[in-house]
C-alpha cells in the first residue's frame, strides 16, 4: 500500500507536534501559575485555561471526521476513512474531559455538579454522537459498506457542533453557562494563559491525530501485506465430498 498525503503528513507531523508540544506545556504551566486567581471564583476559575480549549479541540475533531467522510465519500480512499477514524477518537477524547472539567468547575461555581443546562445538555448529546460512530466503527470494522455509511453518520452528526456553541444564544432564558467569550471578557493578566492553553491543547490535539493515524496506517499495510488463507488440501485436489 502506498502511502498517501494523510499518512506523509501525520508522519511528518509527529516529531515537531511532539517538541512543540513540551515547550507549550511548560510555558502554560508557568503562566497558569502566575496568572491572577478571579476575585469571584477563585481559584476554580483557573480550569477557564483547559475548559473551552478542550471543547474547541473536540470541535475539531469531529469537524475533521466530517470533512474526511465527505472526501471518502468523494475520492473512495482509504486514507480519508482513517482520517475520520482517528479525528473522532481524538474528539471524543476531548469531549470527554470537557465534560469531566466542566462539573469541576460547576461545583465550585454553581454550589452543584450538573444541570441540565443547554450547553452541557448538547456537549453530552454530541459525546453521545461520536461515541455510537466509534461504536458503529468496531462493530464493522473492515466493510467498505459500513465505512461509507459511518461517514454519512459522521456529517450529519457535526450540525451538533453549531447547536453547541449557539446553545446560549438560542435557549438563553434557561441557561446558566456563561456566555461566549468575547473581546475584552478576560480580566487583566488572563488574556496570555488563556491563548496558552488553547495552543497547547490545540498542539497536543494534532500530535494524537498524527499518532493515531500512524497506528491506523501501519494496521492497514499490515492487513495487505497479510497471506491470504490457504485452501484446504480437499480444494486443492479437487476432492470434494459428494
């Protein structure tokens, strides 16, 4: 199997997405350490630096799942359906720290560890959603059938990432999450941390892609390369029983 522009590109990622990924991380530490604690919060306000980066790779994740369904659907390659693959197991990562940090945070803000909040209800449907198309993914796996029909579940299920993030502004009466931020929301002294931690995760998300795609390429060139079963000595010889 020859390897295609995904594999290469996951290939050549891997080393500078790995050093990139150690210098961010020290220099977010650093800055999460020194940044300002909220005169309101806390403290628990620091988990500001993690919370939204995370949803926002998660975001990624499970857009990268619907754009290379769509060129699987397109081009018939089996790089992009690994693509897919690999981009919502590595959402559904991210996804589930979002929703692991944000109880943390609520419980220190809220007095309570879940509400049934429209944002946090929608980020729970969308794990939900890309946990079934990995689960629809192991149960079929090998079927170009089952393949193409995991990428059109795929693009459908990335119109929850919209819903997500405008969850606020379309059911605003009922919702206590804090409103997108926007220019000028940080308090003094947030502004870098906050830029940090996005890059970081942002950085940490890509050098997991590329991991998972190595791993799903190497699977793929092992299957080909593979020797077919052999016949039974019966068919061999041509001495079926009657």
């Amino acid at each position: 199997m020859q390897a295609g522009v995904v594999d290469r590109a996951a290939a050549q990622l891997r080393t500078p997405s790995l050093l990139a990924l150690v210098a961010l991380s020290a220099v977010y530490a650093i800055a999460v350490l020194t940044a300002p604690e909220d005169s309101v919060q806390g403290v628990i306000q620091k988990i500001l630096y993690v919370h939204p980066a995370c949803a926002f790779a998660a975001y990624l994740g499970f857009g990268l799942t619907a754009l290379a369904g769509a060129l699987y659907l397109w081009r018939d390659e089996e790089q992009y359906d690994r693509l897919a693959l690999a981009s919502a197991e590595v959402g559904v990562v991210f996804c589930t720290l979002v929703l692991l940090t944000g109880p943390i945070w609520a419980r220190g803000t809220w007095g309570r560890w879940w509400s049934w909040d429209p944002r946090l209800t929608v980020t729970l449907l969308l794990w939900f959603i890309y946990l079934a198309y990995l689960l629809l993914r192991s149960f079929t796996e090998g079927s170009s059938r089952a393949a193409r029909f995991a990428a059109v579940y795929g693009i459908a299920g990335v119109f929850a990432i919209p819903l997500n993030y405008f969850a606020i502004d379309l059911f605003g009466g009922r919702a206590i999450h804090p409103e997108n931020l926007g220019r000028g929301s940080l308090g003094a002294g947030m502004g870098l941390p906050f830029a940090l931690g996005m890059a970081t995760l942002l950085v940490a998300f890509f050098h997991l892609l590329a991991r998972r795609l190595e791993i799903e390429g190497l699977r793929a060139r092992s299957t080909l390369a593979a020797p077919e079963p052999r016949r039974s000595a019966a068919r061999a010889e041509g001495s079926w029983p009657m």
